[in-house]
C-alpha cells in the first residue's frame, strides 16, 4: 500500500508536469491523505498520541517547548492534530518545489521527495523537529531576500516547536547569492578532512548538545553510535556531485544547493558521530530542489565538446552529466529497499488509517 501510494505521487508528478503549473497540486493532495489519514504509522506516533492524550487529561507537558505544548492543548483529539501539521507540512514542501524548480523539473523533485524515506516517512514521523524544519525553510526564503528580522522571527517560532532549531541562526549568512569561487572547494574538503581526523570531536559534539538538555538527543549523543563507512561513502558521492557543480549555481539555486552541501557535510561526519544526522534533517530537505537545479545546469550546456587539449575535463563532463546522476538514482533505490527491510523501521511498512478505529 505505502510503495502503490508513493509512486502514484511520482507518476502523478509526471503527468502534471507535461501539462502546467495549475495541476502541480495533485500530487501532493495524493501525499497529504496520505499523512492525514495515517494511525500508528512510523516510529513516533504512539508516543506522540500517548503523550497528547496525557495532556488532554490534565497532564503536564513532557515538551520545554511553547509552540508544541500549546497545539496539543488546542486541538481537541490526536487525528486532528496530525491533519493539520500535515496540511502544513505538504503544503511547505509543495511551495519550496513549484517556486523553486522550472516545470519540466518538478517531477523530479517530487521523486526525491519520496524515494527518501528520511525526507517524506521520517520527517512526518518527527512531528516536533519536522514543524520545526518547516519554519526554517520559511525562513530561508526571507534570508534570501537578506531580511534578517523575518529570519529570525521564523527561527525563534522553529526552536519554540524544538529546541535544536537554535543551531540554525548562523544559516543567515550562508544565504547570500555571492558566487561560489572554485578555491572554496578545496577550502571546504581541506576542513571536513581536518575535522574527521580529531580525536575527540565525539566530546566536542556532546558537549555543544548539552547546553539545549533535551533528553532524547542527550540520550543518543550518549550513544557514541556512528554511522557505517558504507553509509558515509554513499553519502559522499552527494557531497562531492553537489561541491563539484556549486561554482556553476546562481541565485536561488546557489543557496539552496549550498544549504543541501551542509546536509551532506553532517551526512559524512556521521562516521564520527551517527547523532548528527539529528541535525542533518534539517538541511537534507533542500535536496529536492537543490539536485533537481544542478541537472538543469549540466544539461542546458548541451552536448558535450571534446576537449583535445584537456582530456580531463571531458571525462569530468561525462561523469557529471551522465555517471553521477545515475549513481545517486541509484544510491536512492539501494536506501529505500534497506530502509523498508530493516526491522528498526517495521512502523513504517504497514499503513494505517484512522478509519479502522473511528
């Protein structure tokens, strides 16, 4: 049922975007019953409904933050709670790819959307850290604009539905549309290198993670899990498709693939310390528009022209307009079926409706 319903999206995104811009709504309509009519569906759910329920009876608030606390106190049941956070989620997601990616390229977007199960499946499962990844991506739009009091404003409303969003503040200046000079590139491998190879970077995180005192990500930062060289090679081969082609973005397309680079950045220091994929959220999402925007870029140069005098741009030229896309499509099919085997998330592979207990 879950695969049946995300590729219907993807097909449906196929569809609309041989038609116009009007239509782009449809998929995402499939996306949003999806999550609204969803019950005991992810890892979190239970716990959320259980806790909402506990509130509801007169309980004090598990949750130190305000904006969280206060929808639970509103909403008078659970299942209307989670159809308007997902309104709200779907509807975020839809305006950041029919503003940002040219039609022909929508579909695209869509199909990283889902094909990740961390973007889609874990992020509605992350109800608390996703409303707040919701109010970042607003306020990047405003940062593009170099607006820094909408900015802030919608990054104080993000750490008010959870506490981590307080680590995005420096983004800001991130969001600048200045060019992305080559010399940048080996600036930028240079520190990720210097930074793996420390040997007490694991206290150095846990540290940083303590001055917030949330209790689930102390409990993880406790772990000193990491993430698996497997794991983190895949991940590279993002982070150096996305640093390989930066110096070629302009404008809405740089930052937001600048913003996804970051992603990728937490991605491979994950091998040092699994708990950073916590924050990796946060940026990951800009990677349905950010990928979709670098293929546009290599394929509107055309053919590719052999270079007599540097065999090696041309090799380079053919990887990245034909080898990288095609291993990242693949690296994408590779997690979503060890996603969907692995027994961690066996929440995930049955979908319930609210409608088997109404």
């Amino acid at each position: 049922m879950v695969h049946i319903i995300l590729l219907s999206s993807v097909i449906l995104a196929i569809i609309c975007s041989k038609i116009n811009r009007s239509v782009q709504i449809y998929p995402f309509a499939v996306l949003f019953m999806f999550s609204a009519f969803r019950y005991m569906y992810g890892n979190d759910y239970a716990s959320y409904m259980g806790w909402h329920t506990y509130m509801k009876a007169g309980g004090n608030s598990p949750y130190d933050e305000f904006l969280f606390t206060l929808l639970n106190r509103i909403f008078p049941n659970f299942y209307l709670l989670v159809a308007v956070t997902s309104l709200a989620y779907i509807y975020v997601i839809y305006r950041l790819i029919k503003d940002t990616l040219p039609i022909d390229y929508y579909w695209i977007g869509v199909l990283i959307f889902v094909i990740n199960p961390y973007l889609f499946l874990m992020n509605l499962s992350s109800i608390r850290q996703c409303l707040a990844m919701l109010m970042f991506i607003i306020a990047v739009r405003f940062a593009i604009k170099r607006k820094p009091l909408p900015f802030l404003l919608f990054i104080g409303l993000a750490v008010l539905f959870h506490k981590s969003a307080v680590f995005l503040l420096p983004v800001y200046f991130v969001c600048g549309s200045k060019s992305f000079k080559r010399r940048w590139t080996v600036v930028i491998l240079i520190c990720l290198f210097a930074v793996l190879s420390l040997d007490n970077f694991q206290t150095f995180i846990s540290n940083i993670i303590s001055l917030f005192n949330d209790k689930d990500y102390n409990y993880f930062a406790q772990q000193s899990m990491q993430n698996s060289l497997r794991a983190t090679l895949l991940t590279g081969l993002f982070f150096i498709y996305v640093l390989l082609n930066l110096p070629k973005m302009e404008g809405k397309a740089l930052v937001y693939s600048k913003l996804y680079l970051i992603g990728t950045i937490l991605g491979v220091l994950a091998m040092k310390m699994s708990m950073l994929t916590r924050f990796q959220m946060y940026f990951d999402i800009f990677s349905i528009v950010a990928i979709p925007l670098i293929l546009e870029q290599t394929i509107k140069k055309g053919a590719i022209v052999v270079n007599q005098n540097n065999v090696l741009i041309t090799v380079w030229d053919c990887i990245n307009k034909y080898v990288m896309p095609f291993l990242l499509l693949l690296v994408y099919v590779l997690r979503y079926y060890s996603f969907f085997t692995n027994a961690m998330w066996s929440s995930f592979a049955q979908y319930h409706t609210i409608f088997e207990v109404i």
